[in-house]
C-alpha cells in the first residue's frame, strides 16, 4: 500500500500533467482553425491544376520532344518515396499512420525487386523509418524554421526532387501525407508526382478546350509547377491534420488524466481512513489496557 504523502505527490503531478494536456488542446484548436481554413481553400486550386494537367497531357502526342515530366523515363526500376510528416510529436497516431502507409509501399516496392529511395519532410518520419530504411533515405528536409507554411516551402522541396530527377537518381516519385477530413479523421493519401498521372484519353478530364500557345509550351511550364502545388496542397492538408490529431490525443489525455485523478484519490481517501482508524483503535485498545 503506498504513503499517503507518495499518493499526495502523484496527484499533484498527474494535475499538473492535465493543465499541460489542456492548454495544448486549445493551443491546437486555435490552431486546427487557420489550418482547416488553408487547407480548404489550397484543394480547388491544386485539384483544377490536375484537371488543366490531364487534359493537356491527354491530348500531347508522345514523342521524343514531350517532357519528362508528363512520359516518365521509359522505366519503372527507380522510386522516389517522398514521406510528409509533422516536426513534432504528441499527435497522437498522425505520424505513425503515414509512415505506416508509406512503409508499406516501399515494402510492396522492394519485394516486386524495385530499388527506393526516401525523401523525409519531417523528422518524425526519418526518426521512425530509418530504424528499417536508413539505408535508403536520401536527405531530410527540415520545416521546424516555417512558423506559417508558404509556397516557398513547397517550391523548396519540389526544386529538391526535380534536381534528383534531372540528373536521374529516379523513375517514378510517389508521395505518402494525411488528408484532413475532420479531427478525428486523417486519411493518409499517397500521390504519384512523376510521371504526372494521366487518365485514359475520353475520361472525364478530357475537355474540348482550344490552349495559345501549343500544349506542350504549357506543359512545359505547367508540370514543374504542378509538382510544387501538390507538394504545397500535401503541407497543407498535413498541418490541418496534424493539428486535429493533437487536439484529440491532448483531450484524450486530459482524459485519462481527470479519471486517474479519482482513482488516485479514492485511494488516497481509502489510506487514509485505514490510518485513522488504525489509530483510533491503538488508542482505545491503549485505553481498555490502563
């Protein structure tokens, strides 16, 4: 049976716990606000950005001048795994739920005999996939500095993976974030970057608009930026998810944390009964013996 002055002490502490635990779930909530709000209004944009893409690559003519971009390189040996997480912790399964995600691609990748390659947006997804795959992760690119997410931080990757892809380091680039769809949910997504999917020529991309100039200047122009605004749309949704995920872990926690609370002091109550009237009864067992 533990003292009552230990049980005094671990009560202090778990309250102590839950002032933290709530205070970061309105920090959270004020923040899943912002980020709810970015997040919605970056998926019209990004999404028409795909429509505009697979219309003109629908209707391009394949040949030795069309780009890279759009056509891929004429393999499917190399992948590029670009894994979006969160720099911080205490969000609950957000992290682990992406990397699961993407664990399992590169898994499926590496038993079809492809060789991967892994580029980390966050730490906390380099510190969880290089305890299986740290022979495979290229480099880490650090947002930690970001305060608000630009499109610049975006730009900034996607110059990243078009330089690998220049000078050949791969085929196909994928990549693994989390969709915000509400607080409780996130839905890890994974999107291919390059080659730009393009659906069957008469889907329901296909549109019957006249481009100035030809389809290939546009695409030309288009299809790096494409790949910057999908990396951009991915931040985003991840920031918003992130932000419902440690709004819930932190309610969760605080919780956990109130029902520890009365269950540490019943016990408390209950040992300190059992004190009182040990007491009590030495002191009339003392009485009845004088």
């Amino acid at each position: 049976m533990p003292s009552l002055k230990s049980l005094k002490v671990r009560i202090a502490s778990v309250k102590s716990t839950q002032k933290i635990t709530k205070a970061m779930k309105m920090v959270a909530a004020a923040k899943l606000r912002r980020a709810q709000e970015a997040a919605e209004a970056a998926r019209p944009y990004a999404t028409r950005m795909e429509a505009v893409m697979a219309s003109l690559g629908s209707r391009v003519e394949r040949g030795p001048q069309t780009s890279p971009l759009l056509v891929g390189t004429g393999r499917d040996q190399v992948h590029l795994v670009v894994v979006a997480t969160s720099e911080r912790g205490l969000c609950g399964a957000f992290n682990t739920n992406i990397v699961r995600g993407a664990r399992a691609k590169i898994q499926a990748l590496l038993n079809e005999g492809k060789t991967v390659k892994i580029l980390c947006v966050g730490k906390k997804g380099r510190a969880a996939l290089r305890r299986q795959f740290d022979a495979l992760i290229l480099d880490t690119i650090d947002l930690s500095g970001a305060k608000k997410l630009a499109f610049a931080d975006a730009h900034r990757i996607s110059e990243r993976v078009l330089d690998l892809f220049a000078e050949g380091a791969f085929d196909v680039a994928h990549l693994f974030y989390a969709k915000f769809q509400s607080a409780l949910v996130q839905i890890v997504t994974e999107q291919q970057l390059i080659p730009a999917p393009i659906p069957v020529a008469g889907g329901p991309a296909a549109g019957v608009v006249e481009y100035e100039p030809s389809e290939e200047d546009i695409l030309n122009t288009l299809l790096p930026r494409n790949i910057a605004v999908q990396i951009f749309r991915a931040l985003l949704e991840n920031a918003a998810s992130e932000q419902g995920a440690r709004m819930t872990a932190m309610d969760n926690a605080s919780r956990n944390a109130g029902d520890m609370i009365k269950r540490l002091t019943l016990v408390y109550n209950r040992t300190r009964q059992a004190a009182i009237t040990k007491e009590l009864i030495e002191i009339i067992s003392g009485a009845e013996a004088v």
